[in-house]
C-alpha cells in the first residue's frame, strides 16, 4: 500500500459524501440531474441499477446510485458540476466491456454512461480524421468507413460491442497492434469534461500541435482525469492487399518457437495471433470451422501491405513454420473466407460460455521468447488450483489473456480464481514482462503497482492525477493504491485487497 507523503489533498478535502436513499439530498440531485437530461435518462431503482454493478471484471461487483445518461458535452458538464455541488463520487461508463473493473462504482455514486453519445461528428478523407462521441461502437467506426479507402486501425477483440472512448481510457491494443500500434498511436486530440466540470480540449486534427503532449498523458487514464466527450481520431490507409493464414501445430512449444523465428526474420506480421487447444475446442463447438480437436495450438497470422512484396513475405512464413512442424496451413483465398478466420478469433470469448458460467481473463506481458515457459507456468497453476484455463492472445508481442473458468456462485472458486491470477501476473513480472498489456489496471490490479514502480515513480504518478482530479471525486480507488493517512482517508477501499501467494 502507497503512503501518503503529502497531506495537502487530505486535509483541505472533507471526505465524500455517501448518498442516501430517500434523504431530501438525494432526491434533490435525482431531480436536477432529471432536469438535465430528462426523465428517461436518469435511473435509481435498485433492479434497474443491478445492470450496471460490474463490467467485463465480474469478480468485484457494487452498484452505483445513480445512473445518468447524457447526450452531450454541455449535459457531462452539469452532471458533474451537480456531483461536485453534493459532494458525491462519480465515474463514466462506456459498453462495459472494461477485463479490469475499470467502470467499477467503488463507494457507489453517480455513474455516467455515455452509450447514447455514439455519433460521428466528422469524417475527414482528405486529411485523414474523424471526429466521433466517446459511447461510439469502435466496430461501427469501421464499418462507416468501409468503400472509403481508409479504416480506424484499433480493434479490440471485443470490437463489436467496445466504445472509442473506453478504447481511450485504457489505451486498447488488438490483434493488429504489432504493427498498427495501439490507440494512443492513432488519437490526435479529444474534447474532456475535466472532474470540476470545466471543459478542455486537447490536440487537435493535425498530427503534430505546440506545446506539450497533453493528449497524449490522456490516453490511458483509465478514467482517472475526468471524461473523454470528443475524440478526433487517425485515419490509416486501407492496405493494397491482405494475406491471411491459419496454422496448426501440434504444440504449443512449436507454435511459440514460429513466432519468435517470424519476428526474428524482420517479418512483421499485422497480426499474430494464437489460440490454445481450450479454445480451439470451444470455437469448433460453438461456430463449426473445421479446427482439428487435437491439436496443440492455432496461429492465425496475416500480413498485409504492397501486393508486390506479400508473396515473397507468405513463403517465408511457410518456410518458418514448416521448420517448426506445422501440420498444416491454411489460406485464405476470398474476402469471405478470410471474415470468417477472423471470425474464429473475434468471438472466440464469446464460445467460452460453452465451457463456463463466469471466466476472468488475465492481461500479462511476457517477451515473446519467454512466451513458453509462461505458458507452461499457466498449465502447472491450472493443475494445482484445479482450474481450467484456456489462452487465446496476441502472440506478436507476448501479451497473453489466459483465461480462467470457474463459476462465481461458488466463493471457493472465486478465492482460487484470485490467487491462481495473482501467482501468473507474478511470473510475467519473474520473466520481465508487466501484468498489463492492454485491459489496465482498474481494479483488478491496483496492488501490482508497488510491485512494478517505486515510491518516487508512485509519487509521480499521483502528483499528475492530482493536477486533473484533485480531490480524487472521479473514479475513485483506480489505477493507484487509495491515499493513507493518520487521519481518515479522503476516500476508502471498499474492494477487496488481493495477496498473491508465498
């Protein structure tokens, strides 16, 4: 836990106020928030306020207060401007498919939720930029683009369903990351509704402005300096042509030692990634695309580029797989058929329900040369806390998503859940990798961080949240260790505290 060095914010900060159904406070901000955004876009029914308890992390659940849903900047604004008026803690949501309980109402309060803010705004060929809503679909954004020559490059696994602006708060990767980069790579500027209510913007359509990186040091906030209203967004130029290619190994050893030959080999693949015999098992069940039951692992590898030069980079990923024992490989010779390889990976946690009630899946980095000796670990921890976990992830970059099945009416699988998690995180950091590569840290995580950083870099960090969100009333107990102090603390860790194992 972070010690408090300074006690600025503790002693100048009353503590936050706890809402209270059926005091004249609460109903007084029910009834201005109603004024704001109308009837229907206020909700504090306590079944109605269940749907919104948790995020894709169902391992921690508290529903909020209330939950408000705005339909512009100038509404965000006045919402959060009411929560600084009474006092009460307040975050934003997006579609809720945060892996880290990123949109977790810690201490309840007000929720945000920014799904009915979905429009484009602006779509920029010629200088190559759109300006969307933070509640816009990423999917969506892809498929308006389509026939235009351009595409938003970002694509989260969870693409269908995910908002850009919680793509923006986490800083999302994808299966295209190893070449594309991930969203702070393709954000120019973006409008926010900073914890006081006031409104910035930061950047703008051009790729380089004066001054510094500020919207930047905002991508990947995790919700911490207020709420993302605007986003412009980079347009990337539709490749001239796509190879795309399935390839199945009898191990897992085989598959990973492919990889790092790939990457060894200057090949950069726009996408790398592998699926596990779990998952193979459960994608077959579920969609019926041939996979053989028995094989050790999948890699689903595409290059893209000048049509000129992909033959030549195709023969030698068939070289390299064919010296690490591929069984077979298969191509994709039609748009049709390559939609529907992608399609095995894409909805590849959705198949998982065939296996599971509840699963919970894990956002380690590891280099890509130690990816087998953390897959190996993944096994052994899977055997001893008598779980079953599958892997499916981004090979490319050693950031692995094993996922662990259990079912959360039981608390014994939920403890084991926990530990078994704790002990794999702990083995990314052994082998000189981090326990995110792309979810956050929420949460789920929030006790890695003195692992990873030190106080002076803990120090650092706070000092920079604390510019944004002084008196910690956004999205509270993310991201960094809750303040401590000999008095009571400005806000309290109602989450459970995680310890790994000895």
């Amino acid at each position: 836990m972070v010690e408090q060095t300074s006690q600025t914010i503790t002693q100048k900060t009353p503590l936050l106020a706890e809402l209270k159904k059926g005091s004249s406070d609460f109903s007084s901000l029910v009834q201005q928030l109603t004024e704001t955004v109308g009837k229907e876009g206020v909700l504090y029914d306590a079944q109605e306020l269940l749907v919104y308890e948790c995020d894709g992390y169902i391992v921690d659940k508290n529903a909020p207060d209330i939950v408000v849903f705005p339909t512009s900047t100038e509404q965000v604004s006045k919402i959060v401007k009411l929560c600084n008026q009474y006092n009460v803690p307040f975050l934003a949501r997006g579609a809720g498919t945060s892996l880290s309980g990123g949109c977790l109402p810690i201490g309840g309060g007000v929720m945000i939720v920014l799904t009915r803010m979905k429009q484009i705004l602006e779509i920029n060929l010629r200088d190559r930029y759109a300006i969307v809503e933070p509640g816009m679909v990423n999917l969506h954004l892809t498929n308006a683009l389509k026939g235009t020559g351009y595409h938003y490059a970002p694509d989260p696994s969870s693409q269908g369903a995910c908002t850009i602006g919680g793509n923006i708060a986490t800083n999302s990767g994808g299966p295209h990351t190893l070449k594309y980069g991930v969203t702070t790579n393709h954000v120019l500027g973006l409008e926010a509704v900073l914890p006081d209510g006031s409104i910035i913007e930061l950047g703008g359509p051009t790729a380089e402005v004066p001054g510094y990186d500020l919207h930047g040091l905002y991508v990947g906030n995790e919700g911490t300096f207020g709420i993302c209203t605007k986003a412009i967004v980079r347009l990337t130029r539709d490749p001239e042509s796509h190879r795309t290619m399935l390839a199945v190994f009898q191990t897992i050893a085989d598959a990973t030692r492919a990889i790092s030959e790939m990457i060894a080999a200057g090949i950069i693949p726009s996408a790398l990634e592998m699926m596990d015999q779990g998952i193979i098992e459960a994608v077959e069940e579920a969609f019926h695309f041939g996979f053989p039951l028995d094989a050790g692992a999948v890699l689903l590898i595409e290059v893209d580029g000048l049509e000129i030069a992909l033959d030549e980079e195709v023969r030698q990923i068939l070289k390299i797989c064919n010296a690490c024992n591929v069984r077979e490989i298969q191509r994709a010779d039609t748009p049709e058929e390559r939609l529907l390889i992608w399609k095995s990976r894409k909805q590849a946690f959705g198949a998982i329900g065939r296996l599971s009630p509840s699963y919970c899946t894990q956002d380690g980095v590891v280099p890509r040369t130690r990816l087998p000796e953390i897959l190996e670990f993944i096994e052994e921890t899977s055997k001893r806390y008598g779980l079953k976990i599958v892997n499916v992830f981004h090979a490319g970059d050693g950031n692995v998503h094993p996922i662990l099945l259990f079912d959360e009416r039981d608390q014994e699988q939920i403890q084991k859940v926990l530990e078994a998690s704790e002990e794999i995180l702990e083995k990314c950091l052994e082998l000189g990798g981090s326990v995110t590569g792309e979810h956050g840290i929420g949460v789920e995580k929030i006790n890695f961080m003195s692992r990873i950083f030190n106080q002076t870099d803990l120090d650092a960090m706070e000092s920079v949240r604390n510019i944004f969100n002084p008196r910690q009333i956004c999205s509270r107990d993310k991201v960094l260790p809750p303040i401590q102090s000999d008095e009571k603390s400005t806000v309290k860790q109602s989450h459970p505290t995680r310890h790994a194992p000895h």
